[in-house]
C-alpha cells in the first residue's frame, strides 16, 4: 500500500515538482507531425501543466515555445506563421524557432537590436519520428540520446499513432497499460466479439479462459519485462510486456502482423494523453486503429472526445449489460473501456485506500521503480531508464504459446516472428 506523501510525489507533475522535473529530462510526443503546416496556424499544446504552441516554420523545423507573448502575454497560437517565425497579432514581436527575439517593431530602431536581445522566450528541443513531434523539457545542456524505438523509424505508412485524452492523472493512464488481469473481464465482449476475433485469433479464447495469470518479472534497464501466464491445459500462453519507464508499455501481440504500443504523457496533474501507435515493422499497416479498434470520434489527436463522463455514466447500456455484455461500454474498443474505468476512480486516485491483490504485482512493481527513480533524481540529479548503451528498437513485445515446460523467459519476440 501506498502512503499519501508517496502518492503526491509520484502524480503531481507541475513545474519545480521532484516528478515534474524528473519527467522532463525525457523525450515525450506532443503532437501528430501532419497538423503542423509550414506557415499554418500554430498548434495549442499543454504539457506538464504548462501551456506551449506548436508550429512549423517556413523551413519545415518544428518550434515549441511559451504560449504566452512574453511582452504582454497574449496566445502565440493567435499568432502570424510565416518568414520563420510566429509574430504576435497584438504588437508584431516576431520569435523565431530557437526562441529568440527577432522583431521588436514597437521598439525605436537605435535600441531596437539591444532590446530584442534581452526579451526572455522559452523554447525547447523538437525532434520528429514516428510521425510525432516529441518535445525535450529537461534542464540538460546536452539533451539525451532520443529513444529510438522501432517504429519511430518506420516509413509514415507503416504506422498509426492516435492520441486520447482523459481526465485523470497521468498514472492512472500508466497504470491500466500496465494491467494484464482486467483484460480478462474488462474487455470480454469486445475480445468475444468478431471484430475482436478477427483481431485477436485464437488469443482471444486465451485471454478469456484463464482470469487469474503468474505473473514473473526480469528487470532491464529500461524498466522491466513482465511474463502473463495463463494455463491452457496442454500448453501455457504468455503475454510478455516490454515496460519502458516512465511512459510507454508494448502491449502484447502475436509474433507476426500489428503491433501497438501505448504511453501515458501527463497534461497536467489532472489530465492525461494517451498514446495509442499502431505499427508493422514489415509492410505497410493494414490495421486503422481509428476504425478497426472500435468507434471513434474521428480526432487523432482526441480520439475519444464523445466519449461522455460522470454526468451520462460515460453512455454506459444497462440493458446491453442485462442481456450479458460486460461493461456496457457499447461498440467501442478497449482503449473506450480502459478510459471509463480510469475517469471513474477520481482525477487522483488516492493509493493508500487500495486494498491489492496478486494480480496487482505488475503496478506495485511499477510504482516501486518509478519511486526509486524520483527518490534517486531527488538526491543525485542522475535520470533512471535512459542509459546510453539502451537499445532501445530491440524492444518489443509478444503474445504467445509455448510449452507448459518452457520457460517465458527465453522467449525473443524478434526470433518468434521470424519462426512464423
């Protein structure tokens, strides 16, 4: 069980907080690369509590700065995009991609260089993969290697990254990626369902036979590999999970086809984006999350905007649960479900009410490290999970069956779908 003070330290994520700060100092996705248009209207980006724009310059580089004008603080989102760099509408300060001052119009022409010199605009590092743009925040003169997981080097039509938004605290988002047990329940109807067999194959019948896994663990330096066990009779079925902290969890899939790997990146204390990136390593990707995962609001970037709240029970069917489906989440997928449950707990869960069980190994393990993390950059400064010598496009989960002698342990998810 988790204290209070425990709690707070690892959900609260605004500026000169110890998880704030921390988190900071990694590489996070902010935006899809295709809303950006060179010369286009800036995007509005909150992140970490704090209010950014993102924009394309004429060049084609990505810029990230302060929303506010620093000379009165009016939105940069309002701003004109053009000549590389965004000028604000209210008194024509011009800055530029790196942050810097350009354009001081208002300013006598004698002074006008000095003054410009001198106005303060925060800016941060941009890097596109993926088809995302991800930001780096972090104090770091030199920023960090970026993780080059292996779909940010695919070819744009090879994957699918959308984005949810949710009104909960970033590890709760974390937290429901991370559990392998509720899949048995949470999600029957829609792994019953022939969308999902068609998803999901055989595994299907997997996941729903077996509600209560062995879960084992194999610490890397990234974080950890979690094997979910399930006994099938005559043969085991692993989900073994790649856990890359502090944000991103592989979800499980077979060896061959889509993949999908999901992250939770704070907005502020009380509102979460997740990440949801479809990819396949070998060919162009047949699967359209948008479509082929359940209804959706159409939005990329807020996939899950009628998705309801408290006021309607998230549009939660009573009678579709009487006549024997589980959630009553209707027509949607899991990612609809997870985000209903998540919501329900508050925008704070308070830990130190929990009452867990076995099943809950993977989430006391996770809070475990991100606590020894934040604990560590507290007293050192040093960043845990990031250490150069990562590889981190090796990273990739896999769902499987293998003999109830074998161990999960020696499964390679790479060497698996080449034996496909």
């Amino acid at each position: 069980m988790m204290t209070r003070d425990q709690n707070e330290l690892l959900t609260r994520i605004g500026p000169g907080t110890a998880m704030g700060d921390m988190l900071r100092e990694y590489w996070v996705p902010v935006c899809l690369s295709a809303t950006l248009e060179a010369d286009g209207a800036p995007e509005r980006i909150r992140l970490f509590g704090e209010n950014f724009v993102a924009f394309r310059a004429t060049d084609g580089r990505v810029g990230f700065l302060q929303e506010g004008c620093p000379h009165r603080c009016a939105s940069l989102a309002l701003a004109r995009n053009e000549e590389n760099g965004l000028r604000c509408i209210f008194h024509g300060w011009k800055f530029s991609v790196e942050g810097k001052c350009v354009d001081a119009p208002t300013e006598p022409r004698a002074q006008r260089e000095v003054f410009q010199s001198k106005v303060p605009v925060r800016s941060h590092l941009t890097h596109e993969a993926g088809n995302m743009v991800w930001v780096y925040m972090g104090k770091q003169a030199v920023p960090p290697r970026f993780p080059d997981y292996e779909f940010t080097g695919l070819r744009p039509d090879q994957l699918q990254p959308v984005r949810g938004v949710i009104r909960t605290n970033w590890l709760q988002g974390l937290e429901a990626l991370l559990d392998s047990a509720h899949v048995t329940f949470l999600h029957s109807a829609n792994l019953a369902s022939d969308q999902g067999r068609a998803i999901f194959k055989d595994e299907s019948d997997y996941m729903l036979n077996d509600g209560a896994p062995v879960f084992e663990f194999v610490d890397r330096p990234y974080g950890f590999r979690e094997g979910a066990i399930r006994d099938e009779g005559a043969f085991s079925y692993a989900r073994i999970r790649e856990v890359s902290l502090p944000f991103f969890a592989f979800i499980p899939s077979a060896a061959k086809g889509p993949r999908i790997v999901c992250c939770s990146i704070p907005i502020d204390d009380v509102t979460t984006a997740q990440w949801y990136i479809a990819y396949d390593t070998e060919e162009p990707l047949s699967y359209n999350i948008m479509t082929d995962f359940g209804k959706t609001s159409g939005d990329p970037m807020h996939f899950n905007s009628d998705m309801g709240g408290p006021e309607n029970m998230w549009h939660q069917d009573r009678a579709a649960m009487k006549a024997g489906h589980w959630s009553g989440i209707m027509d949607r997928g899991n990612a609809y479900e997870d985000f209903v449950v998540q919501e329900s707990m508050g925008p704070i869960v308070d830990r130190s009410q929990e009452y867990l069980g076995t099943c809950d190994r993977v989430i006391y393990r996770a809070r475990r490290l991100l606590l020894d993390a934040v604990e560590r950059y507290q007293a050192t400064g040093e960043v845990s999970f990031a250490d150069p010598g990562i590889d981190f496009s090796r990273i990739r989960s896999v769902s499987l069956a293998f003999p109830k002698d074998g161990d999960w342990r020696e499964i390679d998810a790479h060497a698996a779908m080449a034996a496909e």
